[in-house]
C-alpha cells in the first residue's frame, strides 16, 4: 500500500513521542478515511505513553487534559486538535455503554481489539505502516462493516454501535456482514437506553449519507424503537429520498405524515428549534399546491424565508414535479427585490397616522391591505403610489 500521508501535527506528535521512548499510531476514523482516498477532518493517535507521560511531553503546547481521566489529552499543534489516547483494554460494561473500568496497556494490540468495527480497528505509523489485526482493509475493499469479534458481545458492551454500524454503511455505502447485520436487529432494544442526544448525531449522520433508503428498508427493527412515527415507509417515501438532496430539515420532513409526528420525534430526539421549525414547515407546505406565477410565489413568500421556499421546491422535484418556472419566477422575485413583507414596504404606521388614520390596530390592518395589493401588483410599491391610493380611497 502507498504511505498514508500524515497531517502536520499527526507526523510530528508521533516523532515527539517516539523521541521519548513512547510508541505512537494514527489510529481509526482518521486511517479509515485515508485508505479511501478521503482527507481525515481530523487526527487520532493512540500510544504507550500514560496521560501525565503525555502532558509532559508536551509541556511546551497547549494541552486540554479533560479526557485524561479516561486517558485523553488534546494538543494543539499551530491551532490543529490533535486527540491522543493512551492504549486502552476495557473492562466490563455496566450500563451498555460505558466501561466499568479503563485499564491502560502498553499494546497496540490490546487497543486495537477493544474497538467496534474492523475499519475503525487500524493503526498507521509512518515507517512501520499498517497495523490490521482484523483484516479491515479487506473489508474496507469489500464494503463491509463487521464487528471486531463477536457482534453480539460488541453491541451488549455498547448500544450505541448498532446505530453506528448501519451509520457507516449508509455514510460509506457499505453493507453489514451477515453476523453483524443479524447481532443488529437482535439487539436493537438496547438502543432505548441511550441518550436521546447521541441517537440524534448517528440517525442525522446516515440520513444524509449514500444509502439511508436502504438501510432504512433493511433494518427497520432499529429505527422502530427510537422512531416509530415514521413507519410503516412506502416505496414511494423511499424514492424520494433516494433522489432528495443532502438537506436534513428536507430529507426528515419526507419521512413524517404529519406535522403533529414530526414534533413529536424531533422534540423527543432533541433537534435544535431551528431544524424543527424547518422540517415541520416543509411538511406542511408539501400539502399546499404550488402556484408558479410570480404573484403565487410572493404570497408564499409573504409568511415562509426564501430558504424554505427553495426547499419546498427541491421536495417537490424530487417528487417528480416540475419546478423549472416556479424556479425561474423565484429568481426574478429575489434578484428584482420585490416586496413581499411589511419591512419592505414603502410606507410605515407614521405614514398612515400621519393620514389621519387612528393609531393602533386599524393601521396595522391597513398596512396588511397595502401589502396585498402590492403583492398582488395591483400597486406599485411606491410611497407617492401607496399614499395616493388611500386618499382617493377616503374621498
């Protein structure tokens, strides 16, 4: 295999430990991405050297020791984090997810068995290159996600890795090895116990990955138990999703029925307000006919943020709608500027006070009815226009 080119702070990290009589690996998602041909967005290392061993060796860099407990520290080296861990077995598993006990070792090995998947289990040095205990390059080839060892064990140590084993196969576009698919769907009732928080990261990282529909038509036992409002899903779900855009608030909003559901599982699986808000308003525009004319955009735009529009019909070609005018009509209302809310409208409240209608809910009414009508184009979004109009309408 060619060298793995290692990123400035990984290459030096690695040199400095090894200078100090500590052996020193990248290890994980960041040789996994590597041997793809991906750049790493990050660097993990993993080594001999104890957490109080690695503070100080690199005394002169800033170190964040929060995980040294657990036998993390971070460098940062010319402002890139790099994450190094002591080699670690872990002891047994009280709650399906968290050692009970960390014990640190002074083998790459011990490291490497305790990790959840074949792809994730290799270490790379620079001049010793790969370390693959547990043939993940193959599988990387095959497009396989196994199991270092026994799925079942893996899974009962940590629920969460059923999430992410079906994760990485629609991220990367793999499938799971018979045993690992099988240990999967037998121990899915252990992902009721995870937080809630962490379910969302995994479930939003296979959503806008290569194959969530297969994945989605494959397992569905797993995302039953912490996402039963999206079942059963039709085919017709599917190829929309198939073909929808690497959008989170538009993928989800193609998995609800209802606006009442989609509040529901996002509340539950912890969304932030903004992604909630955007999802349910694509459900709920998905049950509005679309008007392509530039008078029919504008009125939509009078209540929904550009951005949501461009959703909308994004959702909507992928259904298999035409969208070409409404996109070209879209175009010409945001390039020309054209009002369509009350900011942007020419005249204010002190405009028509000054008019002499009464201050207070009536002019707030008769700016709403400006508003149509420029919308509409039965008038320009002129002052003199606007003013003009209620004069000869008060006469």
């Amino acid at each position: 295999m060619k060298p793995i080119p290692l990123s400035p702070g990984a290459d030096f990290a690695i040199r400095r430990l090894e200078s100090l009589g500590y052996e020193c690996y990248a290890v994980g998602g960041c040789v996994r991405d590597s041997l793809l041909g991906k750049s790493p967005n990050d660097w993990d290392l993993t080594t001999s050297a104890t957490p109080s061993e690695m503070i100080s060796a690199f005394s002169d860099f800033r170190v964040i020791e929060t995980g040294a407990k657990h036998g993390t520290i971070t460098v940062l080296y010319q402002k890139e984090p790099l994450e190094i861990t002591t080699f670690r077995k872990d002891g047994a598993y009280a709650d399906h997810r968290h050692p009970t006990v960390v014990t640190f070792s002074k083998t790459v090995e011990d490291d490497l068995s305790r990790r959840d998947f074949t792809v994730n289990a290799m270490a790379y040095h620079p001049e010793k290159g790969l370390i693959d205990l547990f043939d993940g390059q193959k599988d990387l080839k095959n497009g396989v996600i196994r199991c270092v060892g026994n799925a079942d064990i893996r899974f009962h140590e940590d629920g969460l890795r059923i999430l992410r084993a079906v994760r990485f196969a629609s991220a990367l576009g793999f499938e799971l090895e018979e045993n690992t698919a099988h240990a999967a769907r037998n121990c899915a009732f252990l992902l009721d116990g995870i937080a809630k928080e962490r379910i969302r990261i995994e479930w939003s990282k296979l959503l806008l990955g290569k194959k969530p529909t297969v994945i989605l038509q494959n397992y569905p036992e797993i995302f039953l138990v912490f996402l039963p409002e999206i079942f059963p899903i039709t085919q017709r779900t599917l190829d929309f999703l198939e073909h929808a855009p690497l959008d989170l608030p538009l993928r989800l909003s193609l998995l609800f029925d209802s606006e009442e559901n989609a509040k529901s599982a996002l509340l539950r699986l912890r969304y932030d307000n903004d992604t909630q808000e955007k999802t349910v308003s694509l459900i709920k525009l998905q049950k509005t006919p679309l008007d392509s004319t530039e008078v029919g955009l504008r009125r939509l735009l009078r209540n929904t943020p550009a951005e949501t529009v461009d959703r909308y019909l994004a959702v909507l070609e992928c259904k298999g709608i035409d969208t070409h005018t409404a996109k070209a009509a879209l175009q010409t209302i945001v390039s020309r500027g054209d009002c369509v809310s009350l900011s942007t409208l020419a005249v204010s409240g002190n405009d028509l006070i000054a008019l002499g209608i009464p201050a207070g809910k009536r002019v707030g009414a008769v700016l709403e009815a400006l508003l149509d009508r420029v919308i509409d184009g039965s008038l320009p979004n002129e002052k003199n226009a606007l003013l003009t109009a209620l004069k000869t309408e008060k006469t």
